[in-house]
DNA sequence: ATGAAAGCGCTAACAC
DNA sequence: GTGTTAGCGCTTTCAT
C-alpha cells in the first residue's frame, strides 16, 4: 500500500507538494501538480482515512440512532439525514438500537472514542440524565423536544398536531374516537396522544386504545379487534398511514365503506396513504432529519419546530 | 480531552505502562495496575479510536451494501450479521445503494481509504468485474454465488430451490402458475425464477409475472392483475412472504378462498407469512448473513452455500 | 516489570 | 512555490 511518502518520492517532489495537490491547496506549480497527479493515478492511490481523521481530529462520521431500522417514520428522517449528508459529503452510520437502552450508550460512547464527529437521536431509549453527559464529546441532536440546554432538537410539536387533529374528527360529528400507537406508555409521543385525546373527548375507554402498531399488518390485526366492538368507533387516528392501511384492507374486507362506515386519520403521509387517499397529518419527517443534520455539523443546541401539515383526502 | 500522556503523567507511569492496563497485557504491577485504572476512571478516559486504527491499520468496521434499508429479506441478512459483528466486536456499516452503481463505487473504495476492513454486498449493482478490483484493498464477501475466485460466497442456491417451488407446485396439480420478483431482468434471482419456470412449466405467459415487488402492497397490486386475468392462474409464487401476505389480502378480499381458489407459496418465513399459515421457501437469510460475517473477518474467499427449506402450511 | 523512543500516514506551521 | 519538521494519540520493539 503506498503512502503519501511513496507518492513524494517517486514524484520527486515533498510530501508537502502532494498533500497540497490532494487538497488542492494553491501555490502549486502546473508542472508539479500534473507531475504528482501522474503518480497518484499511476499508483491508485488514495489517503489513509484514519491518518487524516486523527491529524483533523474528526471523522465526517455521524451516528444516527434509532430503534428499527425497518420502520416507515424512522426511515423518513433517515432519508432526510442522508440527503443532507451527502451534500455535506459526510457519511452516517445507522445505529440500531431495538429500544435497548444500554446499546444506546454504547453507540453515544462512540463520540468519546471519536469515530463519530456527532449523534442524532431519532427515538431514545434512555433518560436525558443518562444521555446528556455525552454531549462533552460531541453534539447530540434529538428529533424529540427537551428542556435540556446542552440538546439541539429538530422536533415535532407533536402534542399541538395530535389536538387539532382530534378536534377535526370531533368537528365532523364523530363522538367515539379510536386511536393506535407504537409504543406504550413509556413512550412520550402515546403519553401526548393520550393527554391530547382527554383534552377533546375527555379519558378514552381502554378498547378504543391499540399499543405496538408499526405496519400494515399491525393496522389489519388493530381494526380486526376495534370494527367488533359492540360499541364500534366511528372513527379511527392511526400512527401512521402504513397502520392506516391495514385498518383500511380489514374494513373493506368486511364490507364496510370508509368513510361512511368509519372514518380514518392516518400520519406522516406514506405513499400508501395516498394510493388509498386516507387524510394524514404530515409531521415532514424528512425536513426534521434534514433540519437535524444541520444542527449537527453546526454543533447548534438550538430548538427548532418542524412545522406539520394536514392533507385532506377522502377518509375522514 | 485527555489523552494517554495526561493519564501515564497523573499516575506517574510512562504512556507505555497505561498502554498495557488500556490492553490488558501481563507484566504490569498490580500496584501501578490500580494506580493506572484509578486516573482513567476519575478521568473517564477511553482511547481514540483513530489513533488505534491508524497504528493498527484496521477499524474493525465492516461496511455492508444494501440496495433498500426497508426491505424485509435485506433486513433478515443485516440481522444476521449484526448478530456475530456484535459478538466479535465489530461495529456494521449499513451502506444503502438504492440499486446506484456510481453509489456502490464509492462505498467499495472506503475499503482503499482503511475506514472499512471488509465489505459485505447483499446485492450489487455493477458487474463483477468492476467490483474485483477493490479486493485488492481487503475482502469483499457477496450474498449471491459468484465464480470470481477473489470473491467469497456465502450463498442462496437459488436457482435448485426455485426449481424445486415449481416442482412442488406442480405436483399439487397447478399447471397456470403465476409468479412475481423484485428487480426485472437485470437481477440474476429473477433470471434464475424465469429459467426455473421454463424448466418446469415451459415459457411463462407475459402476464403471469409481475415485477418490482418487495411490499404487502406491492403484493396488493400484483394480485389486482393476476386475479382478474381470464385465464386465472390457480396458484402464484411470490417473492416474498409480504407480498405473499398482499395477494392474499386481495384475494380474500374478493371473496376468494386459499388455497382452493388459488394456491399461494411464499418466500423466507417472515412473521406476517406464519401469521396467515402462508407456506413458504426459506433460505435462511439470517444464516447466511452469519455466515458472511464470518467470512469476513476471516478473509476468506470460500463459497459457502446456505441450505433452504420448505415450510408447509396450509396455503397450497 | 518498566520506560524511551520509533513509528502508523497525514497536515500545517515555518522557513527558505 | 517548495521543503523541513513537528506533531495528532496510540502501540510496540528494544533496552534496562
């Protein structure tokens, strides 16, 4: 494997001239530049990485943590993480957690050990007590709000969103309101969607309540225990449009018509959603991801609201 | 941030006896030990990792190509191989190409830079021989079986298992019998579906295949067209136990009864496939993803073939 | 058992 | 414009 040495030598020029030429440094004559550039391909070559990293004291390397990396809504703010990476020309390192808490910090003790220049946190697993020490070695970004200074946030106002768009079900006449999640209540987002659904309808009957929906299949298996309730909702707030969906194919296949029938809300405008027009409340996952990036190579704590949106189709 | 000077000067030791309590090696005083342990821990001190890996000249990191990080049968190989990085203490690069053959490129090349000590593709976009070339800078390990000697396997043998679906099917009596892939014509597993068909049935009828599916969704749409073909067929082998579970979700949806209206066999034993007794062909993923992480840290070049097997239920 | 010193491959003052 | 050289933080001979 040739170094940066090798090149020099056989160029006959000073390490120095190279390196200036692989970081097109000016001050360089024509003759050398092309002189080096010669060898360079001559030999393949290409710097060590690590040799740059340590000198530089970064990596261009940013962690992303996040439960599944199977999951709709988490692959929208990846997607988001992504685009801005590589315009940024810095590369991301998923970091699966499966919700387990002392994974995640172990993938936060990659800041310390400096092969990640920065994290964000898509969905936590551990306290803020527990995750804030870390912030000494390197930006933490969440997609989630929190108090703590030393936390930059790209975040959802997800308590404000799941209101309205209760109280839209509630303006269209509908009184029984079922509603799915992901989590349970360890979950911030199922707490707000609770304390959100008491302040429209009041404290919702446990039958009306389906925890752990990710999928579509998670959606079929939901409606298959809400449309035989005896007193069935008439409307349905899923988690996703992808649940949505599920609930949507097990109505249908049942005879029922939507949104006669019952009337269905979905989240994050998923192209699924849009193929069987179910309304949506687009949280715009991807800009959150984007928006956290940004805060992440900035090393900005700042706070910053992703704005949703409501699309209106024939569901609801 | 402290690094090994501040430690071995806090402790009185040279750098070279912290070194040996940082890796464990004998011939340290059990005195100087706890002495040398006490600073790292009052200044929770870990080494960079940058350091390490330049001297070392490896970063125990292994990069793995993915075309989608959302598909169900890619994620069974990931899993797989998080599994034994876990294990031996490597940390897993998840490298998403979106099927991007200028994307490939650039990730095989991490390999020249040192950021990577092994790459593992799930699926490649470019040829072989463009990929050849870079292992020369350290293993690259293919899910699929190749002949290139550089390259070790640790494969699916696809082409006997889709050879012995047909088979199965036909025996039960089916003689119109649908199937549908992931990618087109471009993609040796579809290839390898097509030349297995002929073998058993002869030529397939233009509209007994559906392309690009990987989702329930996906699945949805195929049997939208398959079902309603004048010639029906009476049995559809999917690519997929997700689109498995979309064929059958339409195909109950429309009053049709399985297997007795159409037979289905499904693809890699995914959960949704269990769930709605849909038999299936699995070819093991998760081993082989194992496997190929074995490989990988082993510089081997061997070709290993994974086993299938045929699960039955009670859909055909 | 312990330490001094020579690198790993590169960048960036600093001098010329 | 170009080269010399001192590190970046660590591991590892080689002495002692």
């Amino acid at each position: 494997m040739a170094n940066i040495h090798d090149i020099a030598k056989k160029a006959g020029v000073s390490v120095t001239t190279v390196s200036r030429v692989l970081n097109n440094h000016k001050y360089v004559s024509e003759e050398k530049r092309i002189a080096v550039q010669n060898v360079i391909d001559e030999f393949n070559y290409t710097p060590n990485r690590n040799a740059i990293d340590l000198i530089r004291g970064e990596t261009r390397q940013i962690g992303v943590i996040i439960p599944y990396n199977n999951n709709q809504a988490f692959d929208q703010m990846l997607h988001g993480i992504l685009n801005k990476s590589i315009e940024h020309e810095y590369s991301v390192i998923v970091l699966p957690t499966t919700y387990d808490a002392k994974k995640e910090l172990e993938y936060l003790s990659m800041l310390q050990t400096k092969m990640l220049d920065a994290v964000i946190i898509t969905s936590r697993s551990n306290n803020w007590e527990a995750i804030t020490p870390f912030t000494k070695y390197g930006p933490i970004i969440s997609c989630e709000y929190t108090d703590f200074s030393e936390i930059g946030c790209s975040y959802i106002d997800r308590y404000t969103s799941y209101v309205e768009a209760f109280y839209l079900l509630k303006e269209r006449g509908h009184e029984r309101v079922a509603f799915t999640t992901a989590r349970e209540m360890e979950s911030k987002s199922t707490i707000q969607t609770f304390t959100a659904y008491e302040e429209v309808f009041g404290k919702p009957s446990g039958d009306y309540v389906i925890f752990n929906c990710y999928s579509m299949q998670d959606g079929y298996r939901a409606a298959q225990k809400l449309l035989h309730i005896k007193e069935k909702p008439t409307a349905i707030y899923a988690n996703g449009d992808e649940v949505a969906a599920g609930i949507y194919q097990y109505a249908i296949s049942i005879g029922m018509h939507i949104p006669r029938d019952v009337a269905l809300l979905g989240q994050e405008n998923q192209p699924i959603g849009e193929a069987l027009a179910i309304s949506t409340v687009d949280h715009q996952l991807i800009q959150a991801g984007e928006q956290a990036f940004e805060l992440a190579i900035k090393k900005s704590k700042d706070k910053i609201k992703i704005p949703y949106q409501i699309i209106h189709r024939s569901s609801i």
